[in-house]
C-alpha cells in the first residue's frame, strides 16, 4: 500500500467540525493510515464552524480552486480549499448557500430539507475536485450515507470517465439508522437516471435510500465492529437493509474503531487542569475524580462511587431506561454525572430528576470536548445501556482511563467490554460489566454487581482498572486491518 492514494471522504472530523465518533474516526484514520505509509488525504464540506476552527488553529489554505457542479437543473459555484496542518492533506468543499448555517445536518432537532442537494453538491464536488487537483485516488473511503453518491457516481454517471479508471470504493456504515431517504421523484436533484429507481439499485419501500445505493456499488463495505456487522444482516438491527447486505455477506468486514492516543492520553491530557495518571500511577486518577466533582458541583466522599454517561439523549442511547433506573442507582448512594443534549422532553425529565437530587446528580446539557474529557478522567464508572451500538467511542475513552463500563451487550459493546463474571476463564481480559436483556432490571443489576466490587473488592477493583488500561485500544491495528481490506478492494477490482 506504500503511496497509494486513498482519498477518506466524510461529512465530518473532528477538529474541524463534529456531531459525534465519525468525526473522531475520520481524523484517526487518515494519521494512522499515513504513520504505516498511506497516501491518505480527507475530504469534508467547510461548514461555518469549520471555517472559524480553521482560522483557530491556524491552519493554512495554500490553494484554492473555483469548482462547478450540477445539482438538479442548475449549476453550482463553490471552491475546493486545500490545506496542509498536522503533517496531513485536508481538503475542504465550500458552498455558502450549503454550509454557511449554525447546524451540521439540522437545527432545532430537525435535519435541513435541503440535505439532499447540500451533499450531493459534496459528493460530486469531491470527484470534480479530484481532477482540478490532477491528484487521483486509487481508493475513495466513504463514510455514511452523506458520501453514498460517490460509489453510485463512479457505477454510473463517472464510469466512462477515464479520469476514473480503476478507481475503487470502500464504504463503511457508522450507523445504519441514518439511510439517506428521499422520494422518488427527487432523484433528480442527483443528476443520477430514473432507471437507478429499481429493487436492485436505490429502491427503498417507494423512496430512495442512498445507503442502500452504496451498499450495492461499493467495492467493499466495511462497518465499525465485527458484532455489529453480524448484526445489521439480521431483521432486529439492519432497519430494512438487510437483506441487501446479506447478499453482499462476503464483502461486509468488521473493523473495530481505534482511539487517537495523542487526543484521549490519560497522562497527558490537554483538558486536564492537574497531573494526569498512568496504570503504574493509578491512584493519581482519585484526584481527577476530586477536581471533576468540584468542578461540577458534587461534594467529595471517599468510597461513593461516581456513574457517569456522556452523549445524544437518544432512544438508541437507552436514555430512556438511565431515566427510570436514575431514582433507584440514586439509593444505592451512587454519585452521576449526566452530559449530553438531546429533545426537549427528555431534557426537561432529566432536569426534574437533577432537581430532585441535587446532592447526587449534576446535569449539564451541552456540547463541551473538555468535560467530556474530564468526566471520562475523573469518573469510576462509565454507562452505555444502548439499544444497538455500531461500535461505541466512549466505552474505548473510559477503558482507556480506567473508568469501568457498565454496558448493554450489543455491537462494538460486546467486542470490547468483558464481563466480571468471566474473570475465571479470562483473569486478563475482564474489563466491564455487561448486560444482556434490555430492561431496567437488567442495567441495575450490572449496577449493582459493579458498585459491589467497588465497594467491598478495591483489589479486584484495581485489576479491572489496569485490565482496561494495559490493553491496546490504538488505532495501529485497526488501521492494518483497513489497509488489508483497501488490498482486497484492489485486487477485486483489478
Ligand atoms: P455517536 O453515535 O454519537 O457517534 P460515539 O460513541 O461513536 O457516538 O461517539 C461520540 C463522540 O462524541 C465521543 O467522542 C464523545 O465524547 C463525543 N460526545 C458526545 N456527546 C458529547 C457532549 N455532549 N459533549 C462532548 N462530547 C460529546
């Protein structure tokens, strides 16, 4: 793979825009794929953020090209930004009418109507770029179904392009609850023919589902753990796209997600205002512990263990079932701390709860990178009931800082958290507590297995720390299990 020029595509990455962990993966990758010899380079719209993020950190445009593109009957102008930071390529789409807004995908719990023509103008700015660059990708890396016109594109609009010979495409599923969906007669606004309206092509339930296109033309299909890619070829957990998968079943690899160690160092945390910690330092982590309760309004009180959860307020979160346990963990004296955003109903229920127990629980609703650092530092338990998780970032963070997860056994859950209950046949494995139906009754009942070992085991407890924190949760092995799928895309291809 020495040189080869693979071109990631996404809607997000972290440090110039993020939503969630596919901007923490669309940053990682491309630096590790490039550590072990990759020409990787990125590609992702310049949202207004972006913009502002760009001028933050200093970051460079060293040159910029005017670029047209069809999006419906009309044509339109942007330029592609191209910028050099970090040792690594980034480039970036601009449209103003598109990009230029306060949201990502939506406002106000609401996606943009427009979305559809916001990443088709993407997509196919992203194959027009590549020419104005003269820089070919042997490989196009697509994430989500913002990037899913990119393997239709070179299938059918771009095929007797020659600028695209032998180009091939991966594409990989973070979450296949977000499909793409539109209607029928909106295929236009793709450029893409009517003909691709069809069973075997984007057909979805009478609408288009760009997903379900990528899933058909990809080279390969990659998604974020091995469970979860077992998982989303079954009715329960491939929301109707199944079947499609199914029969691509020899071409679908689960890649568990690596974490950036230079961003998530528990040693050497930027967030951190104290000393950070290490497995030989491991009692350092009970003043991270101090600081973070101060810091959030909580009294300090050797032996109360602190519950933490970080993230969307989402059904697929089990926010809902963290609700109703909420009273009942409060009882066992358990100190929590809850960050997130999500609807208006669910926040106004935690808030009532967070009133109601303002000794235990400390609420905050926003968007805040640092806390979230400081809360996975200083925290002793970390909670992820999800109903279905593709793989899970903040299990991996907590694992890493030695903060024991408490977790549903779905996904990527299931490949990284190993039970307590295991510890005879897998003494060094054993990192967790999981849960396997999903009920309120069954998460506080992990609960209650893992505050028991806390309280009455510190030893054991200590053994569950330096399992999760000794074990590589890097991103260099999954990079080679990228790079070994990208060979395999080739080599199909050829
Ligand atoms: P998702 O399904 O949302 O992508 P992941 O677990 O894969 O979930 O990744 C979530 C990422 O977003 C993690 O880096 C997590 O720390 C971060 N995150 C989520 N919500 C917040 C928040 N309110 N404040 C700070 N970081 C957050």
């Amino acid at each position: 793979m020495r040189d080869i020029p693979v071109l990631i595509v996404s809607s997000e990455i972290e440090g110039f825009a993020k939503t969630g962990g596919l901007a923490d993966v669309s940053s990682a990758l491309p630096k590790e794929l490039r550590k072990q010899g990759v020409d990787a380079r990125a590609i992702m719209p310049m949202y207004r953020t972006t913009r502002t993020y760009i001028k933050k950190m200093n970051c460079h445009i060293t040159t910029s090209y005017d670029i047209a593109v069809p999006v419906g009957s009309e044509l339109k102008q942007g330029k592609l930004h191209e910028c050099f930071f970090n040792d690594a390529m980034f480039y970036f789409i601009e449209n103003d009418e598109y990009f230029d807004r306060n949201g990502i995908y939506g406002e106000d719990d609401r996606d943009y109507p427009d979305n559809l023509q916001r990443f088709t103008f993407f997509n196919r700015a992203v194959l027009e770029g590549c020419k104005l660059l003269n820089w070919k990708p042997e490989l196009f890396h697509c994430m989500d179904w913002y990037t899913a016109l990119i393997p239709i594109y070179l299938k059918t609009v771009y095929l007797h392009d020659l600028y695209f010979t032998g180009c091939t495409t991966v594409f990989t599923i973070h979450n296949i609850a977000f499909q793409g969906i539109f209607y029928p007669d909106e295929i236009k606004i793709t450029g893409l023919d009517h003909t691709l309206y069809s069973m075997e092509k984007l057909e979805f339930f009478s609408k288009i589902n760009l997903m379900k296109g990528a899933i058909v033309y990809s080279t390969l299909i990659t998604t974020v753990s091995r469970t979860y890619a077992h998982e989303i070829q079954t009715s329960e957990h491939g929301f109707g796209l199944q079947d499609v998968l199914h029969e691509r079943s020899n071409d679908v690899h689960g890649i568990v997600n690596g974490i950036d160690y230079q961003l998530w160092n528990p040693e050497h945390d930027a967030y951190l205002e104290q000393d950070g910690f290490t497995a030989d330092s491991i009692e350092k982590k009970e003043e991270c512990k101090k600081a973070l309760l101060r810091e959030c309004g909580l009294s300090y009180t050797q032996g109360i263990p602190l519950i933490s959860f970080i993230g969307r307020f989402s059904h697929q979160r089990g926010i809902d079932i963290i609700i109703e346990a909420l009273p009942t963990m409060i009882r066992e004296n358990v100190q929590c701390i809850i960050l997130g955003t999500g609807d208006s109903v669910t926040e106004k229920r935690l808030q009532c709860l967070a009133e109601q127990f303002p000794e235990n629980i400390c609420l905050r609703m926003e968007f805040n990178e640092g806390l979230a650092h400081r809360i996975i530092a200083g925290s002793d338990m970390f909670l992820m009931p999800s109903r279905f998780e593709p793989c899970g970032l903040t299990q991996l963070y907590s694992l890493r800082y030695g903060t024991i997860p408490i977790v549903h056994h779905t996904g990527g859950l299931v490949d990284t958290v190993f039970d307590y209950a295991t510890k005879d046949a897998q003494p060094d494995t054993v990192n967790g507590f999981s849960f396997k139906g999903f009920s309120i009754h069954d998460l506080l009942e992990a609960l209650q297995r893992a505050v028991a070992v806390y309280r009455n085991e510190p030893e054991e407890w200590k053994h569950l720390m330096l399992n999760s924190m000794r074990h590589d949760w890097s991103w260099a092995a999954s990079a080679q299990k990228y790079i070994a799928v990208y060979k395999k895309a080739m080599q199909k291809h050829r």
